[in-house]
C-alpha cells in the first residue's frame, strides 16, 4: 500500500523537479535516509547501502536549469540604469540585437513544442531586453521612438506567434540567432572600448549572464537535443565571458564627465 502511495505522489507531481528527503528501512534493523531527485529509482547493494540514479536525463537537466534562470536575471542591469537615470555606455543596437536572438528562441521553442523549462528564462529575459531598450532610448530623451518600438515589436512578436508564419521562417530566425549574439556582444564590447569604460553597465548581470549561459549549455543539450538551442548558449558563453573580462579591466575606470563634477 505505502509503494503504490509513493507512486501516485510522484506521478502527481513529475513535473516539478525538486530535491526530497526520503527514509527506508534497510537491511540488518538500521534505518537509511537520503536526499534524492523526484522520478529516481533506488538500487542497493548486498552491504545495504542506497545508491539513487537519476530516472531520466531530463531530470538532472531540470534540477540544474530552473535554479539558472535567476543567475542570468537582467533586473541588476534595470535596476542600475534606473538608479543612474542614465544609459551611458550601453549600446542600444546591441541591446536590439540580444532581442531578436531571445525571440528567436522563444518562438522557435513554442513552434517545437519543447518544455518550458528549456525556454522559459528566454521569456523572461526577452521582457527585461525589451525593457532596457526602451529605458536606454527614453534617458537619450527619445521617449516617443521608444514606444513606437514597443508597439512595432509586439505585433512583430504576435505575427511569429501566429499560424501565419511557416516554420521555416521560425528555424531561419533561430538560425540567425547565433550572428546576432555574436555581432550584439562585439558592438558592446566595441561601445566599451571606444569609451575606455563600461558606463551604466552592470557587472553583476554581466557575471550571471556568463555564468547562467554556461549552464544553459547543458540544460539545452539534455531537454531539447537540438544543436542550434546548444549552439545559441555555446556562442553567447563565449561572447559574454568578453564583456566580463572588459568589466574586470576597467573596473576602476568611469565616464570622464563625473571626474569632472568632482573636481
């Protein structure tokens, strides 16, 4: 009775990947308790001792890829254009590029119909990118052009969305995502090189994003099994680990205006 109760938990709940604790009785009267990944099954060798292997790849993915979508989170890099009032340093067509490279993986992840789990920080960090767009144009006091471009880009989105579009519409956009990563990161780091600073550029961001990108590698391979989703967060790895040498090398070094100010 207990076996066929655990089994219906566990089916109830395979869709949310999280660690539990579980306590068994084991040979020899000794109680063994364990810390184990939900949708794992347990062998025990002739000594007693518990051994838990993993169900399924996806799982493992799972348990790595939900706790990355904080750890490549935009709200730093909001956060501080916000307390600035300004978008010094950052490159408003780098930032337009990183857009169409997200919605690109969105829509292309909904046209496949992969898990959430595999797609959805893309989501999020679509809205944040599409919000950074737009505060770097209203701080350059180009408000109305901003929300111009926020109309424009929501229909856009509705029309990939739609049945409207062919799939091979769809894959060529995610195809294009890897140059655009590319060339998006390269103006940035252009941006910060012609300034000798990184401006309003938040390192924390810069350091999740390189972080989270790097795990996305994994969690990409494991849910979807498609090169270009892996190739995507190979590049953006790459691209992202510039930027944060760049951070590192001018750490110490701001805009001129506010040495300026000071004196």
């Amino acid at each position: 009775m207990r076996t066929s109760e655990w089994r219906a938990t566990e089916l109830a709940e395979a869709r949310f990947p999280t660690w539990r604790l579980r306590r068994i009785s084991c040979s020899g009267g000794c109680w063994c308790q364990f810390f184990y990944l939900r949708n794992a099954t347990t062998n025990f060798s002739s000594s007693g001792t518990c051994f838990m292997f993993p169900a399924s790849r996806s799982s493992s993915a799972k348990a790595w890829g939900w706790p990355s979508w904080p750890a490549r989170s935009l709200l730093p890099q909001i956060l501080k254009i916000l307390g600035a009032k300004s978008a010094e340093g950052l490159s408003l067509q780098s930032a337009v590029l990183e857009l169409v490279a997200l919605t690109g993986t969105v829509v292309y992840s909904v046209a496949n119909s992969f898990l959430f789990s595999s797609w959805g920080e893309a989501l999020f960090l679509m809205l944040q990118t599409i919000t950074i767009c737009f505060l770097i144009m209203h701080f350059r006091g180009q408000t109305g052009k901003g929300a111009a471009f926020l109309a424009c880009y929501a229909l856009s989105l509705l029309v990939l969305l739609s049945p409207l579009t062919p799939l091979a519409v769809v894959t060529l956009l995610q195809a294009s995502n890897v140059p655009a990563v590319v060339v998006g990161k390269l103006l940035q780091a252009a941006t910060n090189y012609r300034n000798g600073h990184t401006g309003q550029l938040s390192a924390i961001t810069v350091f999740l994003l390189f972080g989270g990108s790097l795990t996305r590698i994994f969690t990409s391979i494991q849910e979807t099994g498609d090169p270009l989703m892996a190739g995507v967060f190979v590049v953006a790895s790459l691209c992202n680990g510039l930027i944060a040498a760049q951070v590192l090398f001018y750490w110490n070094t701001g805009p001129p205006h506010k040495h300026k100010k000071e004196q």
